[in-house]
C-alpha cells in the first residue's frame, strides 16, 4: 500500500502524504462549511425581509379594516333601520333597541298613526294623571321606536259567561266581602288570600268613581257603536281625559273612529263631572 | 282587568262535615281550595262572592267521601295582552323594572321604556330622563300596555311596554317629598 502510494505520490514522502491528506481533508470541510455559509447571512436577510414584508402587509391590511370595519359592521344596522326614517339617524347605542323593535314588529301600521299624533296638546296642557303619562310617552321623542302593541280583544278568550267589571264595581263587591270577612274571620280556618288584598287595593287605587252603577249607564251608550264591553271597562279604569288619548291606548277603537268620536267625547266630559264631584 | 265569572267544581267532602250545616261546610272548603288560586283561563280568583247550585252528592266507591258538583259565582283578575294597566314599581335594576298591578307581576324591560331614559344607580336605582323631569323608582305609580303573558301554577307573569304614547309614569313618589 505504502509502495502504490509512494509510486502515486513519488513527490511526497509518506509522513507529509498522510498530512496533506488530512489538511486537504480539513481544507475541503473548510470550503464546503464556507459554501454553505456564505448563502446562510442572504438566506437570512432575505428571510427577514420577508417576515418585515409581511408585518407591514398585515399591519396595512389592520389598519384598512379598522377603517371600513366600523362603517361595515353597522352598514347591516343601518340597512335594518332603512325601515324607520328617524331611528336611522339615532345614535349607536339605540341601535341594538331599534333592532328589537325591527324584529318584533308586527304591528306596523299602529306606528304612523301614533306618530300623525304626536301627543302634544295633551302632555303639554295638562299636569294630570294622563298629563304625565303621555309626558313620559313623549319623552322618548321617538315614538316611532315603539314596542309592540298587541290588539286587545278579550271576548275570543274568555268564556261566555264572564260579564267584565270595572274597577270601581269590583272594589265595591270586594270591600262587601271584606267587611263580612270581619264577621267571618272569628273561623281561624278561613283565612283571607294575599291576592284578595292585592286586588282590592289595586281596585281601589287612585279613587274610583264612588258610584259604579252611573258609570256604567254613562258608557254603555257606546256599545251599540262597537266598543265592547272589555273596552268600555278598560275607558272607566284608565280614567282617560280627552278621546284621543282613548283611541292611543284602546287602538281596536280606532275602527269606528268616526262615529265614535263624538258619543266618546260626551261620555267622558259626564264621567269628569262624576269624578270631580267625588 | 276584573271579571265576574260563574265557574264549575267537584268538592269532595268527608262524611264527618255531613249534616244540616254541609253546605256551610262546602263553601268554606270552597273558599279555601279555590281563592288565590291562580288558572291560565280565568286568571286569579280574587274572591268567591255566591253559590248558583249544589248538585246531588255521589259516593265515591270504596271511600265515604261525596262529590258534589258546585257553581259558584267569583270575582277574577286577569290580565290581557294589549290591555293597559296601572301598576306600582317594586324593583328596579338595570335590567328593566318590575311592578304589580293587583295580584299580577309585570316585567317592564328596558328595552321598552323609553330611549332617552337611561338608568341611574345609587340607594334608589331608577330611570330617568336626561332633563330629570320624569323618574320610575320603587313606588312609582306607571300606566304600562300587558304585551306578553306567561301563566304560572301559582301565578301570571306578564311583560309590559311604557314606550306608547300616554304610557309612563303617573305618580312619583320622589315628587311629593
């Protein structure tokens, strides 16, 4: 091996072969390690370019939908609320109650009636009772944003045989009773329900017509002009003080407006008369 | 709204009750088993105020109890979607406010009280205008529209709206001190 070697290498004494063997060895570890560390720094360079690229591209794109996102996202409200002219012009915050009232909307054609009104000779003239309801009807300027109003039409869920009582005629037959009760109380097993209580004092609230029986003869007239019995109790209870005020709150009325404006207007100055002589 | 009502019920009564004060008997029990109750047809009942009729006892096999079939006349509350209502404020949160008209509770949430109300918190927590002029607290008296009704073994929930026109507060508390 030594001879071939010497033959090959006939220059070179064996001793300095083996170390020309090794150097070219490391020589040549050198050079690759160089070859392939001279691309490392421009594959890095490169690399962080393209991460920078990125960030600036990312940031970029951020910045844009920052800008289009607010107007994007409410775009779908405002579209919602293209339905309601003034509630389109409200502020942020009053959009999620818009929406609300979008969704569960479906009495629409209540609203531009309630709106042709405007309730403003009522809550401006008076400082009553319906003064300061409709006050703070009105407050909420925006009436146009109303809640639902479900017809009232209690004659298809009661039974037949139910006669309809004002308030004034229930605390009458209930003060009746409770003044038995006081007889009647010495049995310790009959005890008085906390709902006969609750609905005696709601009953008597605010004063009722101290004569139900004149009450009645003034309101029944309007029955053979289509209010029902439901809807006349329900003008006695509210106390109500002008016709418009009974066609907002009793809007199945709004039918017979017509006729029933002027029979209404009669009825409800005799049940001032009544309650002021109280 | 209150209604006078008759209405129809088998009273069972124990052979002990029998004699010449039975019917006296059956219309305590009457009035035990049905005042304060509370049915999803007939709302409440406030309070029994008659008797129509008694019909014949039937025994019931193998015991000694006998029915009797009574109508009574009674006087119930019940509320209606779309009625209005005038009720006093118990609670107010920030959630809404909740308030009772006679025996029955309504919830007014705030999405149905007027947009420039705005909840105030504090020792009284309340609703109130940006001017200040109108404020629901505890106590408050508020005319409301019964828009939702959910019928309870023991008792009618119903949700309400004040964001109508002529509804919202008619007495406040706060005012008169």
């Amino acid at each position: 091996m030594h001879r071939r070697l010497g033959k090959k290498l006939p220059i070179n004494p064996p001793g300095l072969c083996q170390i020309s063997i090794i150097l070219h060895f490391f020589w040549e570890i050198k050079v690759t390690a160089v070859v392939l560390l001279l691309p490392l720094p421009l594959l890095l360079k490169e690399l962080c370019a393209s991460v920078l690229a990125s960030i600036v591209l990312i940031r970029c794109s951020q910045k844009e939908m920052a800008e289009k996102g607010g107007k994007g996202f409410s775009l779908p409200k405002g579209s919602l609320k293209g339905k309601d002219d003034n509630s389109a012009k409200s502020k942020q915050g009053r959009k999620v109650q818009i929406d609300f009232e979008d969704v569960s909307d479906p009495l629409e054609p209540n609203s531009p009636k309630t709106n042709g009104k405007v309730n403003t000779p009522i809550s401006k003239g008076d400082s009553g009772k319906g003064g300061k309801a409709s006050k703070a009807a009105s407050g909420g300027k925006n009436s146009v944003t109303k809640a639902p109003s479900p017809e009232f039409k209690i004659e298809e869920e009661l039974p037949k045989n139910v006669k309809c009582l004002m308030d004034c005629e229930a605390a009458e037959i209930l003060q009746g009773i409770q003044d038995r009760m006081v007889v009647i109380s010495a049995d310790p097993s009959i005890k008085i329900p906390i709902s006969f209580d609750s609905g005696l004092t709601y009953a008597k609230r605010g004063g009722t017509f101290s004569n139900p029986q004149s009450v009645r003869k003034i309101l029944e007239p309007l029955i053979k002009y289509g209010v029902s019995e439901g809807e006349m109790c329900m003008v006695a209870n509210l106390k109500v003080e002008s016709d418009d005020e009974v066609f907002a709150l009793v809007p199945s009325l709004k039918s017979e407006e017509g006729k029933l404006r002027d029979p209404l207007k009669t009825a409800l100055n005799e049940l001032a008369k009544i309650q002021s002589s109280v | 709204m209150f209604f006078h009502i008759v209405l129809e019920r088998n009273m069972q009564l124990h052979p002990r009750h029998f004699g010449r004060d039975l019917r006296d008997k059956l219309v305590s029990k009457l009035m035990k088993d049905v005042e304060g109750t509370c049915s999803g047809r007939h709302g409440f009942v406030v309070a029994i105020t008659g008797i129509e009729s008694v019909g014949k006892g039937l025994i019931r096999d193998g015991t000694g109890f006998v029915t009797f079939p009574v109508k009574y006349l009674c006087v119930v509350f019940r509320p209606f979607k779309g009625e209005i209502l005038e009720a006093v404020v118990t609670m107010v949160n920030k959630m809404g406010f909740f308030a009772e008209a006679g025996p029955v509770q309504i919830f007014v949430s705030n999405h149905l009280i007027p947009d420039d109300m705005e909840f105030q918190s504090g020792d009284v927590p309340n609703y109130t205008t940006s001017d200040g002029s109108v404020k629901i607290q505890k106590d408050s008296e508020v005319r409301l529209k019964i828009i939702g009704t959910r019928v309870d073994a023991t008792e009618i929930f119903c949700i309400g709206t004040i964001k109508d026109d002529f509804l919202g507060v008619i007495s406040d508390p706060g005012s008169t001190s």
